[in-house]
C-alpha cells in the first residue's frame, strides 16, 4: 500500500490538517513522537516573527486507538495560536460588519501569488497567499513523523544537517553519522562544522542587515531540504486599498 497524504489549511486560518493514507495497523504511534520534529521546525537562527507566536502541538484525531494506528487513515491537525487575531480576516462565514478585508492586489515576486490568483481566477492575493505559505509546511513536517514512526521499525533513522547558507560551505567532516546529528541537534543553524556556523551566522546576519535572505542545502542520507533567513521587506505580503487588479492586468505586467 502505497503512503499518501494531503495537507488543508491556510497560515492564519483556524489550523492546519493532514489525513495519511497507507500507514500500517499495529504501528505505535502518539503525538510526542510528531511534537518532537515539530518543535525542530520552529528552531533555526534568522526565523521570522511567526516563530514566536507559534508553539506547534499535533493532535491525532483518528486513526489510532490506545496508542496504535488502526489501518485506516491517520488524521492529523495543529492549530495556529495566530487564528485570534486573523478570525474577521479568514472566518469561514460571512465576515463581521465592519471588519477590515485586508485585501491583497500586489503578488509578491517569487512566490505563487500572481500564477495562483490567474489560475483560479482569484482577484484577492490572500486567497493563494494564505495556502502558499511557509506555515503550510508544519501539516508537512508533521506527516513526516509518522513517517519516521514507520521507518524506524525498520531500524530506519534520519539524518541531516546544512552543508551551505549564502556560499558559505562546511569543510571536510570525517564524522561518525552519529556526531553529526548531535552537533546539528546543537547548533542554531544545524551544522556540524562550528567555524562554518559562526561564518553562516555572520552571512545571514549581512543579508538581513540588507533586507536580503539567503538559501541554505542539507544533506541528509538522501535528497535536499531547504533554509532561508527571515523573508525580506521587499517580498512581503503587502495590502492595498486600490480596486483588485484584473488578471489581465495581471498577465500584462
């Protein structure tokens, strides 16, 4: 059987939801086994202001009883702290008289703003925005748990840690795959070579000081993960209170 997921939810939403297909019955599974590369997520030096607002607790809503997966599918939801202050904004119903719309017309360059709000004809930004968000990848780190959960009955574990951020690379590390983890579990940017942790910092530190970010690699066993500094002011969401922009226009620019 193959895994499946799928992930529901925007970033200032009530919260986050992801439904796993084709995990096993009889796996042990409970949400502190999640809640711990939740909590990985939200460390990192250079991490934007949501951070501190968010403090990501998964709750299992189905699919496992008395501490085992079922067969059926694994519901997963995290809520988002931040929903208080966004419930006029992002209610599901009829929004309050008078509540601000925060309506969003300028796509921010680099994202899916502009390609999502033509694609679904979209002339409020949020409607993408609010789902084309750094926040959508908590529902994806919490599935990723119970995919760990799985793997390690296999004897099966994961390790990673950055290699690169802004050009500065780690030298050399003739480590055992043990010691790189503890020291990326260590460090603020989850690399193993301190001398190119205090270079990284340093670098982020530069770019942000420029209203800049900067892209960062890990190298797990396998594939590429990604790291980035706080998200610049020239990319941020930004509302306006001039009429929707038509796709047309859109397409123009």
């Amino acid at each position: 059987m193959a895994f499946r997921f799928l992930t529901a939810g925007e970033s200032h939403g009530e919260a986050l939801t992801a439904v796993i297909d084709g995990v096993p019955a009889g796996l042990p599974l409970t949400e502190d086994h999640i809640n711990e590369d939740l909590a990985r997520r939200q460390r990192g030096y250079g991490r934007g202001g949501r951070m501190k607002i968010e403090r990501d607790q998964v709750h299992i809503s189905a699919g496992v009883r008395w501490g085992l997966t079922l067969g059926s599918p694994v519901s997963l939801t995290i809520h988002n702290r931040d929903w208080e202050n966004w419930q006029s904004t992002m209610a599901v119903g009829a929004p309050p008289a008078g509540a601000s719309a925060k309506t969003v017309t300028r796509p921010r360059p680099g994202h899916a703003d502009l390609a999502g709000a033509m694609k679904y004809g979209h002339h409020d930004i949020r409607n993408v925005l609010e789902r084309s968000s750094a926040r959508e990848t908590t529902a994806r780190v919490a599935v990723a748990g119970v995919a760990k959960r799985l793997l390690s009955e296999f004897g099966i574990s994961i390790v990673s840690h950055v290699t690169e951020i802004g050009g500065v690379r780690v030298g050399s590390l003739e480590l055992p795959w043990e010691e790189i983890r503890q020291r990326a579990e260590a460090s603020e940017v989850r690399c193993a070579d301190p001398a190119a942790e205090r270079a990284m910092i340093e670098a982020i530190d530069q770019a942000k000081a420029g209203g800049d970010t900067l892209g960062g690699a890990s190298r797990p066993r396998a594939g590429r993960a990604r790291r980035s500094t706080t998200r610049s002011s020239s990319t941020r969401t930004r509302g306006s209170s001039e009429p929707p922009i038509a796709p047309a226009d859109w397409r123009a620019a």
